[in-house]
C-alpha cells in the first residue's frame, strides 16, 4: 500500500480544528498531527506537509506565514488557511510562499486538491533520506533484540549504499527505555546513546547526536538504550520524531527495536517507519497479544504502513506448516517469515559479545535473519513490478500461499 503524506496542522481555532478534523475524516486524507498553536520550535520534524491557520487581518497573516516558511516549514509545502478567501490576500500569500489557500469552513473536496498537490510537490523534491525499519514485539522472550541486531548486521552487508561500491551506512536504535541491550549483546559499552540525549534534549541537533552513538566494527553504529532504567515518558513523542529525523539524514538504514510497552511516542515512530517488522509467537497467547496489536495500529491510522509479520521461536519439522496455516487464520493476516530457535548460538553471541554470524556461522538464525533482510529490503527498494518479489525462505521450503489478503 502506498504511503501517505502526514499533515501536520497548526491552528489558532477550536472551530476551525473542529472542521479540519472532519473535512480529513470525509477526505480519507492520510495523517493528521493537530496543534493549538501559532509557531513550533525551529527544527521541528515528522511532517510532510504543514497546514495553518492564519490571523483574520490579510497583514498578520502574511507575516504569520512569512515566519512559519522560515521557520517551521523549511522547504516542506505550506497549506494556508483564511478566515475569508479574498483575492487580493490569496495573491498575497501565494506570493509569500503558499502552496494553496483554503477558505474556511474547510470542505472536503478543497482539502484534497490541496494535498494532491502537495503530495505531488513532495515527491518531486524528495531528496534520498534514509528508510526506517521498526522491530516490534507482540510479547516478550521470543528474541526481538537479537532479530534487530542480527538484522542491522547483515543490512550493513545487503543493504545498497548512496553510491556504487559504496557500503550501506546502517544504525541501530535502542528505544528500549527499560531493557534495551542492544549495545551490551555487541560489546559495545561506555557509549552515552540515548543517556546524553534524555539528559540535554535541547542540545540534539546532528553533531549532538552524533557524540552519542557507537561504532561497531562491521560498520553498524548504535544509539545505546540508558544503561539504567528510566520511565518512558522521559522520551517525549517530539523527541522521538527529531530523533529519527536527524538519523535518517546521517543513515541509509535505521534499525529501530522498540520496547513490548505501547508508549506515547509508538505511534510516532511506526508513522515515520518505512516498514514495521512486528515478531510473534506462534502459541494462544503470542496470537492473542498480536491481534491486540494490530487492532491498535489500525485504531491509529497506520495500516498505511508497510509490515511483516515474523514468527520467533519456531521449531522445524513438518508441524511447522500446520502450525504457520492455523496461524494465519486465526490473524487473517500472512505470516511473511519464521525465525528458528537455536537458544545455544544466540547465548554465545550474547556471552561473548560478538555478531551471531561470527560466534555461531552455522546457526539456522543467521540463515533465517538473512531471508528476513532480503525480504526487508524488497519492501524498502521495491523492484520493477513485472518481476518477482523475493519470497522468504520460510515460504520457499514449505510452499505456503498466505491466507490473509495482501497488503
């Protein structure tokens, strides 16, 4: 499914926010970020397309937008929105910078012109920013974390760089507040990682960011999790978005292992993901918590959001493919890929502090991570559409056609 654009609004009115609200409702129109207020701080990311409502006199608003072009929008299209549409005053604010000016009330069908031009204008000036794949976990105990770092690492092998010969510039981002340990499983300590950030939030820009991260030797770079717990509202929805902002600006890829907790900032991030690799498990209550899951991603908007569903801790052996088409039944939904359990390899990579790949080649979880990434990476650089869409090994070996229908 193609991605929508997210808005974001800034609005001076309960009236007019109670007619924007509506007029995306009617529109279907993707996204909405809805803010009472005149200005954000500069620097402010997550959005595509920024909307406003204006002061009524024509000279306050073109000033007002004179200030959020430069400002708040920084290249992204402007949406003004009038008290009243006159002419003199939409020539005005076209002249300033806006890319439509919509009449109040907002109606439906002039809200999505607007946005079809917008959309039109961000695709023309999209410049390459890195994509964002987030690892979620319906419950704990099946291996999320070692998917991810498992993942990052071979990413930076597969994924395709910003230049022929050139490898992938590929990050991990520990947002497990509470017991992340992404850096530790890699033998990566000492690194400040999201410490320093949650300490000085309004230092983060890039070279802020940059001071915090690690350095593997594979190439991977990691955002440590705090080394002690901590709540997580200490990570604000905002700080989130700017974070994952400034990352993909630095990298080609962004790994993302997010907590088991739904948090204030989840959907934040997942709405700024380019793929959600969500992990279950196969038994009662892994299919129950998954269900949970996806209910609540389409409660909040993100079936837009190109997924996989991934089983963790599966066995193999012909049980294996009753257990997979039950599954997918129960969810409605395809089981894209299966990661086998081999309790032993992952311990060793853990105890000594080394890639799975090094500590235990011949686990069948590299095996499987690699389908896994392969099968990533052709959701995120999608081929031509009159070839074959890589399947993942798991289906390749049992040849099972997903029950669900595609997404």
């Amino acid at each position: 499914m193609s991605r929508r654009i997210n808005t974001l609004a800034l609005l001076r009115t309960a009236a007019c926010a109670d007619e924007l609200r509506s007029a995306f409702d009617k529109a279907d129109a993707g996204r909405l970020d809805l803010r009472m207020a005149d200005s954000l701080p500069s620097g402010a990311a997550g959005f595509d397309v920024l909307m406003a409502e204006l002061p009524f006199d024509a000279a306050g608003a073109v000033k007002a937008l004179g200030t959020l072009l430069r400002d708040t929008a920084q290249g992204r299209p402007v949406i003004a929105i009038v008290q009243e549409a006159t002419i003199p005053l939409v020539r005005e604010l076209m002249r300033t910078g806006a890319l439509d000016v919509l009449p109040r009330p907002v109606a439906p069908s002039d809200l999505l012109n607007a946005l079809s031009h917008a959309r039109a204008q961000v695709a023309a000036g999209t410049r390459s920013e890195g994509r964002v794949i987030t690892m979620m976990r319906s419950c704990g105990g099946i291996g999320a974390t070692t998917l991810a770092v498992q993942t990052a690492l071979s990413l930076v092998d597969q994924a395709p760089g910003p230049a022929t010969g050139q490898k992938a510039r590929v990050c991990l981002a520990d947002f497990d507040l509470q017991t992340g340990n992404a850096a530790l499983s890699l033998d990566l300590t000492g690194a400040a990682g999201l410490t320093q950030i949650l300490d000085a939030p309004a230092r983060l820009d890039a070279a802020f960011l940059a001071s915090a991260m690690a350095h593997h030797p594979s190439g991977l770079e990691v955002l440590a999790a705090p080394s002690e717990i901590v709540p997580f509202d200490a990570l604000t929805p905002d700080m989130a978005v700017r974070i994952l902002a400034l990352l993909r600006e630095r990298y080609d890829v962004i790994v993302v292992d997010m907590p088991h907790a739904w948090t204030a900032w989840t959907s934040p991030v997942l709405a700024g993901s380019a793929l959600v690799a969500l992990l279950l498990r196969l038994d009662v209550t892994g299919l129950l918590r998954t269900q949970a899951q996806l209910k609540l991603m389409a409660e909040e908007q993100l079936d837009d959001v190109p997924r996989l569903l991934v089983a963790g801790q599966t066995e193999s052996g012909s049980a294996l493919k009753q257990r997979l088409k039950d599954a997918q039944a129960a969810l409605g939904q395809p089981i894209d890929a299966g990661i086998r359990a081999d309790p032993r390899g992952a311990q060793e990579a853990r105890e000594s502090g080394r890639p799975l790949a090094e500590a235990a080649p011949g686990s069948v979880i590299v095996k499987d991570v690699r389908a896994v990434t392969a099968l990533a990476l052709s959701t995120l650089y999608p081929a031509p559409q009159d070839a074959e869409a890589p399947r993942s090994a798991l289906r390749r070996l049992l040849s099972l056609a997903p029950l669900g229908a595609a997404r």
